[in-house]
C-alpha cells in the first residue's frame, strides 16, 4: 500500500531562518511527486511536480528535491507570508496519496 | 483565467437530511476528483471521473456518497441522510489528464452536520 509521511507536523521559524520540510514515501513505481501549499480555509496551491530522484525545483523562496525514498522542500530566508500548510503527494501505479501536510509559520 | 468553483463555500445541516455539493472544473479539464478533508487529516480521496469513463468511486466511505458528473463538465457529489461524522472540507479537483498532470482545488465546501 502507498504510503507518505510529512514531517515535521508543525515548524516554526523566524523571518530569514532557512529550513526544511521532508515527505518520505513508499510508492510502487512512482510517477512523480507533487507539492501544493495550502492557506487556511483556501484549497491546496499547486507548486512543483518532481519526477525522477535527482530533479530540483525552485520558486523564489522554496526550492523542492527528490531522492528515491524522500522529498524535502527547502525554504531559504522565508517571509511571513510563506506561512501556510504544505502538502506533498506522490503518485505511483495507483491514486495520488496525500501528506497530512506540515504547518508553517514564519514570524516577523 | 477561472478556477475551479465550488459552491456552496459552507453548508450546515442537520443530521438526516441529504446535501448536494457542487463544483465546476476548469474547462477543458477531463480529470475530476473529489476529496474530503477532516481536520487534522490529510486529503481523503472519494471519487474520479476521467472523460467518458466510468469513475472511480473505490474511495465513497459508504453508499450514502454519490456523485455523478452531467456532459463532462460540472459534477455534483451528494450525500444522503447525512451523519455528524460526514461533517469536513469537500474539495474538488479537475485536470487535464491523470498521468503527471497536477491537480487544481477548489476552495471547498465546508459542511457541519449538526
């Protein structure tokens, strides 16, 4: 059975304190990994697709890496609008299999 | 452009009665799917339609779940005789094909069974 795991549940950083959020997986015959951000009361936000181990994706602050067992998103120097809840979900053979997600907030 | 619309943003009912949730994918999207999410919980897959196939409905919790989706387009998910327990997010999703394509929500349909 697929299974994805986010850690950690809940991250609280300073505004400028870079930081990293990792989504370990179990996926039979993954076809690519994907993030989203979600706000509060908003839907989730797509941000990267990755789809092999080795692929980088960046935008702006946020930076998305991809080995064969985990995925971590790099924040470098966050602002408090980065704050929200982030999501990552794999997809292999079956169903995309979402993350309960990490919560983030980036104090001023 | 526009996204994907869901109404109403919140529904209260009262236990017992049947509700209908409304979502109206981006156009163009063939995929469409509908996910719930509790609090603390992540996204809980329900149902899927793809073109003119048959859905996938392998994730409806009971047979009280039903969607159906009219022309390729707007898709309804009802649920009848609503329990406390039904009470989450209903989001939904549409893309332009399941294989890699990312999915793009909705703001959801909030829903309090009371």
């Amino acid at each position: 059975e697929d299974q994805v795991t986010q850690s950690p549940e809940a991250l609280r950083l300073q505004e400028g304190e870079s930081s990293s959020l990792n989504c370990s997986y179990t996926v039979s015959g993954l076809r690519g990994l994907f993030w989203y951000r979600q706000d509060p009361g908003k839907g989730p936000e797509f941000l990267f697709t990755l789809y092999s181990a080795g692929e980088e994706k960046e935008k702006e602050r946020l930076k998305a890496t991809l080995t064969k067992k985990e995925s971590f998103l790099h924040i470098t120097a966050p602002k408090p609008e980065d704050s929200a809840t982030y999501l990552c979900a794999p997809q292999g053979f079956q169903k995309l299999v979402f993350g309960t997600g990490t919560r983030l907030l980036v104090s001023p | 452009g526009a996204g994907v619309s869901q109404s109403p943003s919140n529904k209260v009912t009262e236990k017992g009665k049947d509700v209908e949730l409304r979502c109206d994918p981006i156009s163009g999207h063939t995929a469409l799917y509908w996910y719930r999410q509790s609090l603390g919980q992540g996204l809980e897959f329900l149902i899927y339609f793809q073109g003119n196939s048959a859905p996938d409905k392998s994730g409806l919790p009971s047979d009280r779940f039903s969607a159906e989706r009219t022309g390729g387009s707007v898709s309804t998910l009802t649920i009848q005789r609503t329990q406390q327990e039904d009470s989450a997010v209903y989001l939904c999703a549409s893309s332009l094909s399941q294989l890699n394509s990312p999915l793009h929500f909705g703001n959801g349909t909030r829903l309090t069974v009371t």
